[in-house]
C-alpha cells in the first residue's frame, strides 16, 4: 500500500513538480489546514512547482479568492487548475441553451462563452455545478427532472466530477452524484475534471510554464478522494501521495487512529497503489 511518510520533507526532492488536490487535503470546506499549506510552501522554496489541482466548478480565479477567505496564503501554490476552468472548453463546444442546475454563484462558469442561460423546457443542454441546495437536496430529489431530460435525450455537461466532499465534519454530495444518476437513467454525460486526462493535461502544461520541460516520473500527485485524484493520478502515470485522512477515512480509522490492515484491504479493493501515503499533509 505504499510507504507512510511523516513530512512531505522526506520525498519532495525526488520531484519537480507537485500536482495537489484542494477539498479536502488543503481545507475542509470551512477552514484552512495550515501544516499543508506550510508543506506546499515548504516545497516551493525547495525549488518545487506547486499546481493545485481541484474539481471546483468554477474558473480558477473564483477558487483564488475562496482559498484566500477561508485562510490558505497564495504563498502554498504557484498556479490553480480547477474542473470550471476544462469543462468551459466543453461547454463552447456544445449547445448554446443551457440550463444550469447549480446555485447562482457558477454562473462565473459562462462568462464570454456566449450562452443563453434558459430554463428546463427550452434547454440544449445541462450544465450540472452541483445541487441548488447541497444542504438538503440529494441526487433522487431531482429524479423526476432527470428523467424527462433524458427522455428527450439533453446532454449533461458535469463541471465537477467529485461525488462527496467534507465540508468541516459532514459529507456534502457534488454534481459527480447527479452525472452518475443520470448515466443510470440512460444519458448522455460529458466530464473533463478529475479522474480524467484533460484536466491533468492543463495541469502538466501549467507547470511546464513555470518550471520548463521534466518528466511525468518528476511529478507528484497529491490527494485523498479515490473515484478522482487517486484513480486519476495513477490512470496518468503519476506518483502518488494518498492523504488517508481525507473523505474515505470511515473505511479505516477506528477511535482516531489508522487500522493499517484495513486501510491495505480498501487500498487493494479500490485496486490503488499509492507510492507514499500519510495521515494528512504535513
């Protein structure tokens, strides 16, 4: 299952180049883990690119002034690359009436891309942010508008491929949820997000920016969700550093404390095999 570590400090000058997920392993949703942030700048003054690599809906500068409000210092990471900023190229390339199923505050999403937001009975396509309230709603609370778009053959566009997320010490369902329910139903879904290749493509040519050329073996991936960074990662050809405390951590840990026997057997059941692994990011 890897090798634990206890500090980042220990592998990161066998790297050039770290690729870090947010949710999860740099904040919770609430609050900032301040050792990771430490760690990534750690490794940034060591010589490091640091390329935070998230499946948030929105462009990446939203994500900037989110990190910022919930106290992660701009000094942990070098460039964001987030699921928004991949899934517009989607979006351009598709229907020009959209229905947004997502709060509002997405709609930073289609700026300049020229679409016409509408309504369900007029829609193209949808571009699924998440829920309208992923307070209270789940995916089956929009099982009756799913079906009718899929009954009419709409194609789903997915801005944020996460299907949970910890927000402070609760479990949040994401637009991942929706995709998969609505594959369930018959239709048609678009993902560029984690786990798949275009938004780790904008990730590794980021980075190249910032530190010019180096191979992918020079690369680690840093994250803690096993449906997108883990799987994404290793599909990529990356190293991986699985942060075991993250979203999965019920599968595992027992008063506190890692069962490693249990974390090898969910490890071999998600058919995962991380380079290094560590509680959290430190």
């Amino acid at each position: 299952m890897g090798k634990r570590i206890d500090s980042f400090r220990e592998i990161g000058k066998g790297y050039d180049v770290v690729l870090c997920d947010v949710w999860g392993v740099v904040h919770n949703g609430v609050s900032a883990y301040p050792e990771a942030a430490t760690a990534l700048e750690a490794a940034r003054d060591a010589g490091l690119a640091v390329v935070l690599i998230t499946n948030s809906p929105r462009p990446s500068q939203s994500v900037v002034d989110q990190l910022r409000m919930i106290g992660v210092p701009d000094a942990a990471y070098d460039r964001i690359v987030t699921s928004g900023d991949v899934t517009r190229d989607l979006i351009a390339a598709g229907p020009n009436k959209v229905f947004l199923l997502g709060p509002d505050r997405d709609m930073t999403l289609f700026e300049g891309l020229g679409t016409e937001r509408v309504g369900e009975e007029n829609a193209e396509v949808i571009v699924c942010t998440g829920f309208f309230d992923d307070e209270t709603e789940t995916p089956d609370d929009y099982l009756e508008m799913l079906t009718a778009f899929a009954a009419r053959n709409v194609p789903l566009i997915c801005a944020n491929p996460d299907l949970v997320v910890e927000r402070g010490h609760r479990m949040i369902p994401c637009a991942g949820a929706v995709a998969a329910l609505y594959n369930r139903l018959g239709g048609q879904t678009s993902v560029a997000g984690k786990p798949h290749k275009p938004i780790y493509d904008a990730a590794i040519a980021s980075a190249r920016k910032l530190h010019g050329e180096f191979s992918l073996d020079r690369v680690i991936a840093i994250g803690d969700g096993m449906p997108t960074d883990v799987r994404g990662a290793l599909d990529y050809g990356l190293d991986l550093l699985y942060i075991s405390h993250g979203i999965h951590a019920r599968e595992y840990v027992v008063d506190g404390n890692i069962d490693e026997k249990a974390l090898s057997a969910f490890l071999e059941r998600e058919q995962a095999s991380p380079r290094w692994w560590m509680p959290r990011l430190v």
